[in-house]
C-alpha cells in the first residue's frame, strides 16, 4: 500500500511497502560493519551476501511506475514527476479547449478541400489549364490545418483514459501509463486519425501530377485530385461526429447558448451547399472535355487529345482548331451534346472565369438546388449525372430537415419563458374577466406581471438556488446581495459573519407604483430593505385626530422596523406587531425581505455584539423614531411658548385680576404628547 501522504494511488504491482525504520539491506550492512551506499546496487558491484540484498530489495515508492490516478491528483502527480511524464485529463479543461479548437480546425478544413476542385478550369482556345497559383495558396492553407490533425494525434498518445474496472462507482480511475495508452489508441483510432492527417492533395499536386506528361497530365488531374480529395474527406468529415460527442460528454451540451447552436447546424448546411457546388464545377468542366473529344472524333478516329492541354499550343494546334469546329459544335443549346444540369455553367461561361465568380455561383448553386431538393435539375440520360440529382434531393431533403428542426428547438428553448409567460398572462386575463375584476385592480395586475417579467426574465431564482449545495448556495447569495446590503447603513456597521447570515436569508421582492406595502394598525410580517425606487411612509399615529406625517423612503432605507423590536424581544409576543406606519410605493420598487422567523434568527445573532453604535444607527435611520424626535422637539418648543405665554399671563393677571385669564393660562398649559416608540434591546449580554 502506499503511503499516507500519496493515498488513492494505484500502482501497477500493489506489493505492501515494509516499514522505512529498517530494510533489510540495512540490516545485513551493520552485520558486517559496513555503511550501505545504495548506489552499489545501481552499479551491479557483486559481492557475496551484498549482490542478494541487492537482487531482493524491494522497491521504494518513489521507484514504481504509476500506473492510474484519480482527476483531482492527476496535476499534482505531474508537478512532482517534474514534467517528464506529461498527461491530460480527458474531462478536464484543456482537453475541452482543445477540443473545440479542433472542432473549428476540421469544419476549416472541411471548406478548404473542396476548393480543390475549382484548380482545372478552361480557356477560350478550348483548352483545358491548371492554375498553379491558386495550387500553391491552398497547399499553404491546407498544410497549416494539417498541423492541428498532427497534433491531435500527439494530444491522444498523452491523454489518459478511465479504467473500466473503476466505472462501477465515481467518476473511476485514469490509466496514466504511456504503454497503456498507446496501446488502446493504436488498437482503436490511430490509423483513421492518420489517414485524415496525410497531405494527400499537397502530395497529388506537387509530386505526382508535374510526373505526368503530355495531355495525361490534364486528364488525369481532375481524376486523381477527385479521388484523394474524397478519400480524405469522408473520413475527415465523420471525425467531427466523434468529437462532438466528446464535447457533450465533458459538458452535457454542444453549445453554451441556444443561438451558437442554431448556427452550428446552418454551418454544417451550408458546408453540404459548399461541397455540391464545388463537386458541380468539377463535373461541368469534364463534360464540356467530353464533348470537345466526341467534335474531334467526328473530324478524325485519331483525334489530337493533347491539344487539349494549354501548355501545348503551337502551329498544329492551330490548324486542328480550325478544322475540327470545336466552338460551334460544344456550344449550349445547340442540341450537339447533351449537357444536362451542366448546360447553365457552360451558358455563364463558367469554367473560364475567375476564381472567385467560380466560388460564389457554384455555391450559390448548391444552396439554391439543396434547399429546393433538386426540383429543378434537369438531367440527361447519363447515368453519373442522374445519380448526382438523386444525391442532391436526399441530401437537402435531409439536411433542410435537420435544419429546421434543430434551429426549431434551438429557438424554443429561447422563447420558452416568454411563452410560459405569456400563458400565464393569458389565463390572468381570463380569470379576471370570468371574476369581474375592476379594471383598475385589472391595471395593477397588468403592471406588476410586466415589471417582474422585465426584472427576472421569468427566472424562480429562489428555486433555482434551492437545487445548489449549501456552500454554493452561500456564495451566490454572497455575491449577489452583499454590495446591495452594505447601502443599507444599519447593515454596514455588522462584521462579515453577520452580513452572511443576512445575505443567506434576504429575498427578493418587486413592488409597482401605487402597491401598499404596509398599512397602519396591520400585522408587520417583513421588514424590507429598499434597493431601488422610492416610498412614501406616513402615519396618523392611530387614526388621532389632527395628526399626519409623512416622509419619503428611498435606496438604502428599510421600513418595518416594528418587527425588528419584536424579534430583538427575548421573550418575543405570540402576535406580530402592528404598524404604525402605512408604507405606499411610487415608483417601482426593488428589495430585499426578511420574514420574520428569518430576521428573529438574524436579530437573535447581532444582539450580543457591542451594539451601541447599531442602537445610534437605528435610531438615526428609523422613521418611527424620526417621527418621535420630531414631535419631541415640537411639544418641547410648544411647552416652553407655552410657559412663556403663562408668565406673561401671570403679569396680567397680577395688573388686571381677570378670571378669563386664569382659565385660558389653564388651558393653554394642557399637555398633547406622543408615546416614545419602544427600542430594539441591542444590550442583552449573551447567555453561559
């Protein structure tokens, strides 16, 4: 077994290690006085009993081949190798990343080979040419995507592989033994993945083709690029399927968003749009080079094919050209030769544009054709060019239903909320009317389900947050809402451990203008912490006759405080407490609530801090306290006119005598207070 300080390692011979204090060789060197060098058995000295303990001695730890690993260990393993024995994780990150890169290196590739095909083209002497600069541009292009297949190759003989034995429970164990590895890679995909990495069109181009003489070199061209392009490209194409089934293994979807998606599969549209109409070009060249052979049969049985060639022009050339009538005879629509689907390229003189007119209207060609099924393909009686229309109408057929259905489920996985909401809103309605709602409630409906569609998207956060562990939990909650608590003054004198608490606790809540959020003399069951918006918090102090005062509530501002005295209470009444505020939104309004089973928690944990500060706090931030002081002050002034006004008074009476005046100095003296609002005990000492 291993050590403690390499557990959950897996060696390729599992032999228990013997304790470290003595090992045998050690043993037998004080047996005959001599210090053991273990460097003597890696020089193979012999020497009698000393040749024997060298044969026997175990291994030691750090001399075994480690043979599988789990993920999580699997860096650290590498770190202490010192990068001689690198790799890869095939769920870890770089691998995804390389993945995907590779996956947009193979649909590059995938674009690039078929311009191969547009190489051979015409000239108006009637000859057919090779364009060697376009040759050597792709060549360039083509080689540097090779390169990602190359290494591709590499990343597979350094990437590690969960044993099957270790699949029955976790996630199992990596294989990281490189004869393992190879092993399994050379006996499953390793010649595929060579195949699709050999420079086939780069070789056919370059070496075989200028080997070639005479008009065979023209004729064969388009054969042997044909040839080695397909037999590239089919295997080319079906690895991209292998490798997206990776993505989705590592991952759990192909694309992060529903539109990236929608766009994958409209690439892989237009790459079959692409390949037909590259494949058309090729097809169109070779049947007007057909046609030009049958016009030189009729003038002579031993017609000239080599002037066919460009690079063969001379004198004879000349004569040929004039007596065997090529133009007239080859020309469309003539009834001459039957061209088939190929007639509209040879009508657009086609094969003798440029590259770039070749490109555009052989793709424009294969999009049009693919997307109508090859409805109107008109074929000859060849039998080439009927079985090329029947691949056009199965392929676009299939494609164009992939397509649709696939950008069909993309866009109704992004529409889905707006759907559910609109069901939503709809049976609303539908109950409002069979209720008979008034149409003002019918308003405030409206507008509280427009603005919680507009703040969350149709989003249960609450819910989704449930289905997280508790730690995640925590953080999410952390972040989303510490920066929104601090504004909050009350909660910024608090430590850390306190605003996480709060944080943990705290939900969302959405109000519309005109919403009462409280109403005087009602149950307080939440104390809210406004975000955004403002309210207007007045009181009549009970419905007291003369009596109103009201102020205006804005971001980082709370109301409710009754239930904070309440929850601060060590033995909290059975009732909630009353309001004596009614709280009314006048704009929309975003905030944060606790319950008051949450904020009997979060006050139970803050009342033992050194609280002064936070009793000073609320008091300043407290609008029932705000209302208190103000009237405070004001009896206070209204006693001391009061007291002014019954000395001066007192003088009259003194000069005049009047009982009038004796009973008005009475009444002036009557006593109008307001009781002191009950404060929050923030000084209970914590308990033993």
């Amino acid at each position: 077994m291993a050590s403690g300080a390499s557990r959950n390692v897996r060696f390729q011979n599992e032999i228990e290690v013997q304790s470290f204090r003595t090992s045998p060789l050690q043993s037998l060197s004080r047996k005959h006085g001599k210090a053991h060098d273990p460097r003597k058995c890696r020089l193979g000295l012999r020497g009698g009993c000393l040749e024997k303990a060298c044969r026997n001695r175990k291994p030691m730890l750090k001399d075994r081949v480690l043979s599988r690993a789990f993920s999580e260990e699997l860096e650290s393993l590498m770190h202490a190798a010192g990068g001689s024995h690198l790799f890869f994780d095939p769920r870890g990150q770089l691998i995804h990343l390389w993945n995907k890169i590779f996956l947009s290196a193979c649909l590059l590739s995938l674009f690039v080979d078929p311009l191969f095909l547009y190489l051979t083209g015409t000239q108006r002497n009637t000859c057919v040419e090779f364009e060697d600069s376009l040759a050597l541009t792709l060549s360039m292009i083509r080689s540097l995507l090779d390169l990602f297949y190359g290494a591709h190759i590499l990343f597979r003989f350094r990437t590690a592989f969960i044993a099957p034995s270790s699949r029955v429970f976790g996630r199992g164990e990596l294989v990281i033994q490189p004869y393992e590895i190879a092993r399994r890679y050379l006996g499953r995909t390793f010649w595929f993945d060579l195949v699709t990495a050999l420079p086939l069109p780069q070789f056919v181009i370059w070496i075989v083709i200028p080997r070639l003489n005479g008009y065979s070199r023209t004729a064969n061209t388009k054969n042997i690029l044909r040839f080695s392009i397909i037999f590239q490209y089919l295997p080319r194409f079906f690895q991209i399927f292998p490798l997206s089934g990776r993505i989705v293994m590592a991952t759990g979807v192909m694309t992060e968003t529903a539109w990236a998606g929608a766009a994958y599969n409209l690439i892989l549209y237009m790459l079959a749009s692409h390949v037909l109409g590259a494949l058309w070009y090729l097809f169109s060249v070779q049947r007007q080079e057909a046609c030009w052979r049958e016009a030189c049969l009729l003038v002579s049985p031993t017609s000239q094919t080599m002037f066919f060639d460009c690079k063969a022009l001379s004198s004879n050339r000349t004569i040929w050209y004039e007596l065997s009538n090529i133009t007239s005879r080859c020309t469309p629509g003539n009834g001459f030769y039957p061209f088939g689907i190929y007639e509209e390229a040879l009508y657009a003189k086609l094969t003798s544009s440029s590259f770039t007119q070749k490109y555009f209207y052989c793709f424009w060609w294969g999009l049009k054709n693919l997307s109508s099924l090859g409805q109107n393909l008109s074929t000859s009686l060849f039998i080439g060019e009927i079985t090329f229309a029947i691949v056009v109408g199965v392929l676009g057929l299939v494609l164009f239903g992939l397509l649709i259905g696939n950008m069909q489920s993309y866009l109704q996985a992004t529409m889905v909320r707006l759907e559910e909401w609109r069901t939503k809103r709809t049976d609303m309605e539908r109950w409002m009317h069979h209720r008979q709602i008034p149409q003002p409630l019918k308003q405030c409906v409206r507008r509280y389900h427009q603005y919680q569609w507009v703040a969350t998207r149709g989003v249960d956060e609450e819910a989704l947050l449930q289905d997280l562990p508790m730690d995640i939990r925590r953080d999410i909650k952390r972040h989303l809402c510490l920066d929104l608590v601090r504004r909050v003054p009350l909660f910024d004198e608090m430590d850390e451990r306190m605003l996480d608490a709060i944080c943990e606790r705290l939900r969302p809540a959405l109000y519309t203008r005109g919403t009462r959020l409280m109403r005087e003399l009602d149950p307080v069951d939440s104390m809210l912490f406004i975000i955004r918006g403002y309210l207007d918090s007045y009181t009549t102090q009970g419905g007291r006759s003369g009596f109103f005062n009201s102020c205006r509530i804005g971001a980082g501002e709370f109301c409710g405080e009754e239930l904070l005295t309440w929850a601060l209470d060590p033995r909290p009444a059975a009732k909630l407490p009353l309001s004596t505020r009614t709280v009314r939104a006048v704009s929309e309004v975003e905030a944060f609530a606790l319950v008051a089973d949450d904020l009997r928690f979060v006050a139970s944990q803050f009342r033992r801090l050194h609280s002064a500060r936070i009793r000073h706090r609320f008091r300043f931030y407290s609008h029932q306290w705000r209302t208190w002081a103000a009237c405070f002050i004001q009896a206070a002034w209204r006693r001391y006119k009061r007291r002014r006004a019954s000395m001066e008074l007192r003088v009259r009476e003194v000069r005049a005598g009047g009982s009038l005046l004796r009973s008005r100095r009475h009444s002036i003296e009557g006593k109008a207070s307001i009781r002191k609002p009950m404060e929050p005990d923030f000084t209970v000492e914590e308990e033993d």
